[in-house]
C-alpha cells in the first residue's frame, strides 16, 4: 500500500484516483471529528465533503515528511471547516425558554435529568443528547471546539493543541471555561 505522502504527490501530479484512496483511508476519521461538533448526520456528511474539498485544494501547501503528518494535517483542515460551520451557525438565546422549544420539553428535560432511575433508558438516554446538543449550541465556537474535540472525540489536550494550532494551556482554559458554562447552565435545570 502506498503511504498518505506518495498519495498525496502522485494527487499532485495528476492522479484523481489516488484522492479517492486518501478519501477512502480516512473518511471516518473526519466523520468523528464532524460527529463530535454536530449530531445530524445530513450535516457531518456535508461537513466530510466540505472538509475533503478544501484538503483537495489545500494539497500544495501540505508539508508531510513523517508518519501521521497527513492525518494530523487532514484532522487541522476538518476542525477549521467544522469551527467555521458552528460561527455560520444561529446563536442561540441564553434563557432556558429558548433551550426547550416548549415548556412541555422544559418540563420533561428537568424531569429526565433529576430521574437518576432512568439512567440506562434509551429515551433518557436520546433526550439527554438533544440536552447535550443545545446546552454546547450556546458556547462560543472556540469553547464548543475545544470541549467537542475532548469529550466528544476523545482527543487528548496535546492533540487538540495541535489540530487547532492552540497553545496547551489554551486549550485547557478553553475547555476549563466551556465545562463551567455548562454547569451553570446545568444549575437551572436541576
């Protein structure tokens, strides 16, 4: 098998073909990553695209020479398409009438998250997602990128800080001021 380097020079050289093995090789790892910012799957879909298309046209200025190098390079192109998609996205209002679309789901959301009983039920376990989603929907992008990449996808501090080109101790403010942003918003439900 050909490494992610000769792939990419022979894409320089002409070879769609060999786009459409990289495309291949790592299409799921950009799926996680989009995955860990948005929920529908119509979205990430259009999230993989974009980001493969803007890699595509981004293949000159990618510098490999060590293993890994296009992975981390391809995972630096997703985060940016994925932070530029969460600042096109509406804001959302800060009151808790505007987290639940009715206070019918207000009720249920504060009534799901006080149920400790309920806590292997996939009902509860689809509306605390819905939860999930909203509450990161109200971070500021920087906040929500950093928290998604650790929690959601599982990155370490040092890997966020190289796919986003943050310092560690950015990072970990970022991710340090997301988590209390949550858990002031957690007060008013429970």
């Amino acid at each position: 098998a050909q490494t992610d380097d000769e792939l990419v020079a022979a894409v320089l050289g002409g070879d769609e073909a060999a786009f459409a093995l990289l495309f291949e090789r790592y299409r799921r790892l950009v799926a996680k990553i989009a995955y860990s910012f948005f929920r529908r799957r119509e979205q990430v879909e259009e999230l993989v695209q974009e980001s493969f298309a803007k890699a595509y046209f981004a293949l000159g200025s990618y510098r490999g020479g060590h293993e890994k190098s296009f992975v981390a390079w391809l995972s630096r192109v997703t985060v940016s398409t994925c932070h530029d998609a969460l600042r096109q996205a509406k804001r959302i209002e800060s009151t808790m009438s505007d987290l639940c679309e009715t206070e019918e789901e207000a009720q249920l959301l504060t009534a799901r998250l006080r149920d400790e009983g309920a806590a292997g039920n996939i009902e509860n376990t689809a509306v605390s997602r819905d939860l999930a989603d909203k509450l990161l929907s109200r971070l500021e992008p920087d906040d929500r990128m950093a928290l998604a990449l650790l929690e959601v996808a599982g990155f370490s501090v040092a890997e966020v800080a190289e796919v986003t080109g943050w310092s560690i101790p950015k990072v970990k403010m970022r991710a340090f001021r997301a988590r209390g942003a949550l858990r002031r918003v957690l007060q008013r439900f429970l």
